[in-house]
C-alpha cells in the first residue's frame, strides 16, 4: 500500500467500492487488511466511526486513515461516505446481504446455510473480479495471445485448474499450447521462449518461487508475460507485461488460492472471449472442428 503521504488514486464509483476493497486485501498490510475486513463484513460500516473501525480492526485510528487513502480517498470520512453511497447502491441492486456472510463454518451448523454461504462468496468474488477488471488491460494481453507463436500456460496447485482451462481454451481457437503444471516443466519451457510468444502464468500469491522464475524467465527471452493473480501488487504482477487481478475473500477454511478460483477461471473465459473476437472466422472454424471432434467421440459408444 502506498506510504501515508503519497497522493490518492481517484476513488472507485459506489457501484464499485466492494470489488475495491477485495481487490486490496491481497496486497495489504496486516493491519490494513484488518481494516478492510471490517468494512467488508460488517453491512452497516457506514456509520462506524475511525475508533470504531480501529478497535474493531486491532489497529490504530491511523492506520484506518492511511487505509482510506491508499483506496483513493482524502481521509475516513471520504470514504465513511462512500460507503454509504456503495450501500444504497447494493440495496438496489442486490438480491441477498452478501456482506452478513463472514465464511466462518462452526462444528454441527446448518448445511444448507453452509450452502448459502459459498455460493454468496463465490457470486461476491465474481462480481467484484469483473466490476474491478481493466478492458483495456483484457484487449492487450487478448492481443498479444492472438499472436503468439506459441502461448505457455504455467500454474500449480490449484492456480493449475485455471492454467488447465487456459490451455485448453487455447487449444480450441487453434492457438499452439503448452500446459506446465510441474514446476521444472515450466522453467525448461520458459527458457525456450522467443520474443511474440506468450506465457500465461497463473499464481493467486504470486510468489510461488517456481512459478514467479518461470515468469521472470520468459520475459527475459522476450515472451510477453500475462498474469492472472490475486494482487496487482505483488512479486508476479511487477514482472508481467498485462495484469488480470482474481478477486476472493478468505476465510477460516478456504486459502485464498481456492477462493479466487472462479474468479481466475472467469478471467481465462474472458481472455478467451477477447482473443476470439480478435481472431474471427479462423477462431469460428477452429470451434466448429473441434465440438465436431468431440461430439464424434462423444457419439461412439
């Protein structure tokens, strides 16, 4: 986060607050972080005041002040009515209090609410991943996938679901792609790279040791370097050319790799979209083949 004294961002529209303040948390200082948990969890934060964030939080009125700023705003009650504005706005626009759900689970609860509450979190770090996403970033990295030579999907653990679907979705537009999902697979095939071509590196932290030498290595052979993380700010995103930011609270029992999970799937889908439009017919006839492929396979029984 920036330091105390460094001038603001402008601060998000009302509509966008949320996805702000998750998109934050990743790269937030501890006690930073405190604090916009608190703003997240608690549907009526908008009239809390700076000490009763601060004590809620376990930080200092302070740190709650430099918290506001570093998310575009003047001071706290800049953004003590901001959130009052995002409150109206959710109201209007929301079916359910996603907010009351903190993600916490207790021994013997209710499934049903358990239900309730994954698939409230799983909408909420959707919604706040598309509302958060930079176009203009999506068409670059869209751009320089359309054109590659050859595109490298990089992920492990669970970031390797999303590099799986990548590739996959690559393959499909008639793109040539390569999955690496085991670490020293994906440092020997960065350092094949060429200038043009693509590796899509896939890492919620993005500091998995791996992963980030991989990135950093394709981009010192040239390769465009496409990120899918859960922080613009950290290790990953500083060496990647084009940012994709996967929104996903954590809680008690989900690490934050696999609550961003939907959110880096929907932004591969997105890449998809994007290198598809940019692709046209050649993208048209390599979909057709392929479900024709598939759906013969699928026929013989």
């Amino acid at each position: 986060m920036p330091p105390p004294d460094a001038p603001p961002d402008a601060p998000p529209a009302p509509g966008a607050l949320r996805a702000h303040l998750l998109a934050a948390v990743p790269a937030a200082t501890a006690s930073a972080a405190r604090v916009l948990r608190v703003l997240l969890d608690d549907p009526g934060a908008a009239h809390l005041t700076v000490t009763d964030v601060a004590g809620r939080a376990g930080t200092s009125e302070a740190s709650v002040v430099r918290t506001a700023r570093s998310l575009g705003f003047a001071g706290y009650p800049q953004l003590r009515l901001a959130l009052a504005a995002a409150g109206g706005a959710d109201a209007a626009g929301a079916g359910e209090p996603v907010a009351l759900l903190t993600g916490d689970l207790t021994e013997g609860g209710d499934l049903a609410a358990v239900v309730a509450t994954l698939a409230a979190l799983e909408r909420e770090a959707v919604t706040a991943t598309a509302a958060a996403l930079d176009v203009q970033v999506l068409a670059a990295a869209a751009e320089a996938v359309a054109g590659a030579r050859v595109v490298d999907c990089y992920g492990v653990g669970v970031s390797a679901l999303a590099a799986r679907h990548a590739d996959l979705g690559a393959a499909r537009l008639g793109l040539v792609s390569r999955l690496r999902t085991e670490p020293h697979a994906a440092l020997v095939s960065s350092a094949l790279l060429r200038p043009g071509d693509v590796a899509l590196v896939v890492s919620h932290s993005g500091r998995t040791r791996e992963v980030l030498a991989a990135a950093r290595r394709a981009g010192e052979r040239g390769a465009v370097v496409v990120a899918i993380t859960g922080s613009a700010a950290n290790p990953l995103a500083r060496c990647a050319d084009h940012v994709l930011v996967a929104a996903g609270r954590e809680t008690a029992y989900r690490a934050g790799a696999t609550a961003a999970r939907a959110s880096a799937l929907l932004l591969v889908d997105c890449l998809h979209a994007a290198v598809a439009q940019r692709l046209g017919g050649e993208a048209v006839a390599a979909l057709r083949e392929t479900h024709r492929a598939v759906g013969g396979q699928e026929r013989v029984r």
